[in-house]
C-alpha cells in the first residue's frame, strides 16, 4: 500500500503519484466547490496535501489566484510577521567531479578556473562578510571527495566559527553540500551545523539522470534519500528545494510537498526551509536551452502556494532573483534573503564583483547596507537572529514555538535586538536613521510588556557597547 511512513523518499516521491495527481489536479481545476473546501482548509493554517496544493496550482481563476495570494500574505504575517532574517553564500571550493549540465562548476567546463579556498582565506572571506555585517552564513562547494572532502568541510566550519572579528563570530553556519553518508551527517551535526541544504534539482527521476550523467550525484535515489540520512545523522533541520526551469513546474512543486510530506511522517518533522532557486545564465551555461522556464507570474503563484501548504516551513529567495521580483515574493512568504551575495570562491575580498568563478549571474547586486535599507522602506524588519539555533530550538522544538503562536514574544524582540547591532556596527548613516526609527515603532507590536521591557533594556546596553545577548 502506498503510505509515507514505511517507504523511502525514491518509492513514495514516485513519477506514478505525481502524475496521477497532475491529472487529478487537470480533472479539478475548475470544480469550484473542492477549490472552495481546499481554500478553506488553507485557512486553517494546518497546510494542505500535494493533491489539494495541485489543484489550486493548477486553477487558473484569477479570482482564486487573488484569493491565494492573499490568504498567503495573510499565513506569512501570521507565522512571520514582517522580519525578514539575512544570510550569505559562501563559496569554499568550485572544484567539482559532477557532471550537472546547468552547473558552471561541472566536471568537463575546462574554461573556469578551478579554485579552493585556504583556512586563510576563508578567514579573510568571512571577515569580508563581518565587517557588512553578516551573522549567518551558507557555505557551497561543488563534490569532490579528493579536493573538498569532508574534512575540508569540518575545518571550515571550525575555522568560520572561531572567528572573532569587531563584535563577535559567526552565529551560524547553513551548510550546502553534495548528498553523503550518515557518518558524515553525524560529523557535520557535531560540526554545529543549522540547517543542511540540498536542493532535489528535480523530481523527475528520468530528467534526472540526463541532467545529470555523470558522477556520484548522477545516482538518483542516494540524492533523493540524503535528508534521511541527515536526519538519522542527528541533523533536524534540513533544507529543500528544487531547480525552477529544468523541469515543469506542476511537476515538480507536487514533488516537493511530497518530499515535505515524507519527512514529517517518517521524522516527525517537516522541512525547516525550502529554497525557490530558478535556472540563471552562467558560464558555459545558456537558461534558454532548457526550456521549462517559467514567469515571475507562476513564480509568485508557487512561492503563495508553497506558504499555504506548508506554513511552518520557512522560505528561501536568493540574490538569483532581481529586486522586483524579491519584492513581491516576500510578501508572499519568504522569510529568508541573501544580501550582498557573490557566487565566486574567494569574491568577498575582491573590490568588484569576480565572474570568473561566479556559480550564476546575480540579480540583485545591492549592497547589504542598501538591502536592509530597501527592507525596512518597504516595512519589513531585517532581522539577524540565529537565537532559535543556538538555543537547541532546532527541528520539532522550532515548529512547536512557530505552532504556539508565540513568535511575536520571541522573534520579535530577537530581530530587533540584532538589528539594533547592525545599526550601530555596519549601517550607513541614512540606514541607522530609518532603523532607529523602525525599533520605535515596532517595540509596540512586542505583545507582553514585560518582554517589551527587557528589550528595551537590551537596546540601551547595545547602545553602550555589548553585544550578543544570549
Ligand atoms: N554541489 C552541491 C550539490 O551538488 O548539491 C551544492 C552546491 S551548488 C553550489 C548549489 C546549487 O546551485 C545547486 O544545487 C543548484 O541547484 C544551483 N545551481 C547550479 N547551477 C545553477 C544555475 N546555472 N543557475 C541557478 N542555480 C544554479
């Protein structure tokens, strides 16, 4: 029988399910009154099911889409208020054995120069991101067992953490590397990991296998198993997502809420984040030869929907994306952005932007200044906390706090606090004055007023000098 819990992320993420459900979803795009059951359960906050996500995914009423669109808005200020958490890429190594054909970085592109970056380097890279600001990092590098093998990975880490630069280190470390063993999982959870990311590329197995013909990532159900292995390596928090433009869309969006859906009922917990990356012009790569693009439009309508089925599980939008197309979907429901971003391995210490090296063309080139700047013009908080992780609120413990309601007590004060920080320590003086003024303002929206108190409090002391309350 088919059921989530006994079977592995391959069998149950299977072509027969997705495309029964493409059909099912075609059959009911205009049978208004399950589109009304499916919007009312949405409402509810409790998610929705690939099939029922299909459905309104597949609806094309403009009517419905504005109806989704706003129950998405709604969800996301619900569970998220307006903070908007910021991280940057790190780019350690572009030394790859894959054959990934949408991927700069793959084995046979003989026109890049392949470059790892030394425990040095790294240092200099993250005091790069330090001094702009950052708090929480991703660290990529392409799968090379020989040039990035794991250990590679762990000294890294350890050396990212252990930097102590003007006021502080690093708080967290997001990691995203090739698919591996439980062994090493264990290791990079011991490593202090947050969240392990790996993005599926796609779901569609046999695409799969041609996007991807040779090397280790070439094995389909290793890749599609990974976020197990994570998991069962003690790794709760883990990343999802796909490869927009590779495959269809309605394919794939079905494929991740079941992935979603494998890993709560197998783990008992969904996943913590899921990425929206879509295919971009890069060095020996041309988006216009795979010809599943698709428009900001269905962009937008994926990313409402992601938020409505999964309303616990943060959402991800890179600097791939331009600044119009970030606006809109913000609102929509991402939570998480990169600013300041460069793809390249070693791009942080140079003064202008490498391309040599650099994984894709990047959209939005804004400073981290001017990103924090434009969020919080367009009322959002920018917001570097990592408190959750470095408090064990990790996996379940996190959904729980995001469940209760009390996000508002906790998140809140948290951005604000970490805002705060950047002001004094990295911002301009046009950003400070917005954001002194946006603190006012928000530690109204700070519920209890015992929990308001102790912010202020904080705000004074960061005013003074300290830093890092935890
Ligand atoms: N090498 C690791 C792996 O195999 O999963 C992950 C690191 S890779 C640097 C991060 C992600 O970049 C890939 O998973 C892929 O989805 C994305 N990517 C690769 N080529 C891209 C392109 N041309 N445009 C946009 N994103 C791309």
């Amino acid at each position: 029988m088919y059921n989530s819990k006994s079977m592995k992320a391959e069998e149950f993420i299977c072509h027969e399910e997705i495309e029964d459900t493409l059909a099912f979803a075609d059959e009911n795009r205009n049978n208004k009154e399950m589109i009304r059951q499916i919007l009312d359960k949405a409402r509810e906050c409790k998610g929705l099911s690939h099939r029922e996500a299909s459905v309104l995914l597949a609806c094309e009423d403009p009517e419905v889409l504005d109806e989704m669109e706003a129950l998405a808005r709604e969800i996301k200020k619900k569970f998220y208020g307006n903070r908007i958490v910021l991280f940057a890429p790190l780019y350690l190594s572009n030394y790859c054995v894959n054959g990934c054909v949408y991927c700069p970085y793959h084995h046979q592109n003989g026109h890049i120069p392949r470059k790892k970056l030394t425990q040095e380097e790294i240092r200099q890279e993250v005091i790069a991101l330090q001094d702009m600001g950052h708090k929480r990092l991703a660290i990529e590098t392409g799968e090379d067992p020989v040039n990035n093998p794991i250990e590679y990975v762990l000294e890294s880490i350890k050396t990212i953490y252990s930097i102590q630069h003007k006021n502080g280190a690093i708080r967290r470390v997001n990691v995203n590397i090739a698919a591996t063993t439980v062994e090493n999982y264990r290791k990079l959870k011991e490593a202090g990991i947050g969240t392990y990311i790996l993005f599926q590329e796609t779901y569609h197995k046999e695409s799969y296998e041609q996007l991807h013909p040779t090397g280790p990532k070439h094995d389909y159900a290793y890749h599609t198993e990974a976020m197990d292995r994570a998991m069962e390596g003690g790794i709760d928090d883990v990343g999802l997502g796909v490869l927009f433009g590779l495959e269809l869309y309605r394919y794939e969006f079905a494929g991740l809420l079941m992935h979603a859906e494998h890993l709560e009922a197998v783990h008992g917990v969904g996943p913590h984040t899921i990425s929206v990356p879509r295919i971009k012009r890069a060095d020996d790569i041309d988006p216009d030869t795979f010809d599943n693009g698709i428009s900001d439009e269905i962009f937008a309508k994926l990313c409402a929907l992601i938020r409505i089925s999964v309303p616990y599980t943060g959402m991800i939008i890179s600097t791939r994306e331009s600044q119009q197309v970030r606006a809109k979907v913000i609102d929509l429901g991402v939570s998480q952005i990169s600013g300041g971003s460069r793809t390249s391995v070693g791009g942080y210490t140079e003064e202008l932007r490498p391309t040599d090296t650099e994984q894709f063309d990047v959209s939005d080139q804004r400073t981290l200044d001017e990103v924090v700047r434009w969020l919080m013009e367009t009322k959002h908080i920018p917001s570097f906390c990592t408190a959750c992780y470095r408090a064990g609120r990790t996996g379940d413990r996190f959904m729980s706090l995001c469940k209760s309601g009390q996000i508002q007590n906790c998140c809140h004060p948290n951005a604000l606090i970490t805002l705060k920080e950047f002001l004094e320590d990295y911002a301009s003086a046009e950003t400070r004055a917005i954001g002194e003024r946006m603190i006012k303002e928000e530690l109204l929206n700070i519920p209890k007023e015992q929990v308001r108190k102790i912010t202020e409090e904080y705000l004074v002391k960061i005013g003074q000098g300290e830093r890092d309350f935890r």
